[in-house]
C-alpha cells in the first residue's frame, strides 16, 4: 500500500505570547531599523511559492523581515486579516548549539523541505517561501546574490501538482547588514546588523498550470526552473543596480 502523506503542519499559533510579543515586536523593530519595505508587483493572495536567495546570517533575519512584510505585517500593526505564509528550511548544524532555536523556528512559521509536507501546506491555502539554493548560497562571497539553484526542481514539482504560481521575490540588502567571511569550510557573519537599507521587491507571478502528473516529467519542469530562475536572478540584479 502507498504510505500516507503527512498532515500539514499545526496552524502558527498567533495568540502565543513568544509570537505577540517577542517576534512580531522584534520583525517591526528591524523592519523599520533596516527602513524595509515592500515594493515591485502587486502582491497575490492565496496559495503562491514565493522564490529568493537564501538569506544572511545563520537566522535569516532578511527573511524573516521580508515574512513579516508579506503577511504579518497588516495583522500586527492594524488588525487586518493577514495570509499565512511559512519559510521552507532545513535542518542546519548551527540547531546544536542554540538552546531553543527549533522551537523559534516553529514560531517564525519555518517547516521542513519535504515536499508532502509542503503540498500540504498549499493545499490548506497558505503562502510558502522557498529559497532553491539552500545551503549552497548560505555562505559570504562577493558574488553573494548570484542564484545557485543547479538540479533544483523541487518547487516546480510543487507549483505542478497544486497550480499555485511561483512568485520572484528580491530580498537585498541581507549581506550588507549582516556581513561575513569564511575560513576554509566555515562562515561567520557579524551578529551585530549595520544599519544598511534591506529591499524586499516582488516580482511579477509566474502562472504554472496544474498538473500532477506531469510533475516528474523532466521536459515539462526542466524549462519552467530555467524560466523562474532566469527572472528572479534578473530581479536581483535589478533591485541592486537602482
């Protein structure tokens, strides 16, 4: 027998008192240190994969300020009914070493890579954030906003078998508040932010037709990752040559 999916992960508890009042304080208050804002195409309601470079810094607090802008923002600071949305991540080695870390990632809405657990989770109508290039971008280097995302399929996969469109997303400024170096394997980013503007652009969405069975099929997703990540890098070049 095929095994059985698993279940969404639980809804963001928004009443938590961490949540309220610890990492929504804390997003506004770098949002606005960073003068972080939203800007570019209107933004889409409803199921969508958002794509961008993995973030600075070993918490990803650009990502982190670019959810809060996305969807926690209106619910935060107004009341208003905000979209859920959820960062895609995996597991890292730094989790080890900081007392409680996976338990804040439950918080700032962080879920697995499985791809089951992400359908799920846009089949239940929320927003996922998804960086393809994973650990491999996660490092200091010059060419910091070049997108890495050779033999990444799978948030194609994900937009064929639930017609969510995949939505560019430029988050830039990361690598300048939070600068870092490396020493032969290892990176080290500054803990301190520096007071560099962080820009948080959408782009247009990319419409992908639904359809499941055609999700493994390499001369069907094979071109769509060409043409997502040809127009997310060209947003990011975009975005830093303003």
């Amino acid at each position: 027998m095929p095994a059985t999916p698993p279940p969404a992960p639980p809804l963001q508890d928004r009443d938590h008192w961490v949540y309220r009042r610890f990492l929504l304080p804390w997003a506004r208050t770098m949002a606005r240190y960073h003068r972080a804002r939203l800007e570019g195409a209107p933004q889409p309601s409803g199921p969508c994969i958002y794509v961008a470079l993995h973030g600075a810094s070993y918490l990803v607090p650009d990502l982190v300020m670019a959810c809060y802008l996305l969807a926690w923002k209106r619910w935060h600071e107004t009341g208003a009914e905000q979209e859920r949305i959820r960062i895609v991540g995996g597991l890292s080695q730094i989790e080890r070493f900081i007392p409680g870390l996976p338990r804040a990632k439950d918080f700032a809405g962080i879920i697995g890579t499985g791809e089951d657990t992400c359908q799920a989770v846009l089949e239940r109508g929320e927003q996922l954030l998804i960086t393809p290039g994973g650990s491999r971008e996660a490092q200091p280097s010059r060419d910091f906003y070049r997108l890495r995302w050779e033999g990444r399929f799978g948030f194609v996969r994900l937009a064929l078998k639930t017609g969510a469109p995949i939505v560019p997303l430029a988050v830039v400024g990361g690598a300048e508040a939070y600068p870092g170096f490396k020493l032969g394997k290892l990176s080290f980013w500054s803990p301190l932010p520096l007071p560099a503007r962080i820009r948080v652009v959408l782009g247009e969405p990319i419409a992908v037709e639904r359809r499941p069975e055609r999700a493994r099929d390499a001369t069907v997703v094979k071109p769509i990752q060409e043409l997502v990540w040809r127009r997310t890098q060209a947003l990011y070049d975009e975005v830093r040559g303003a």
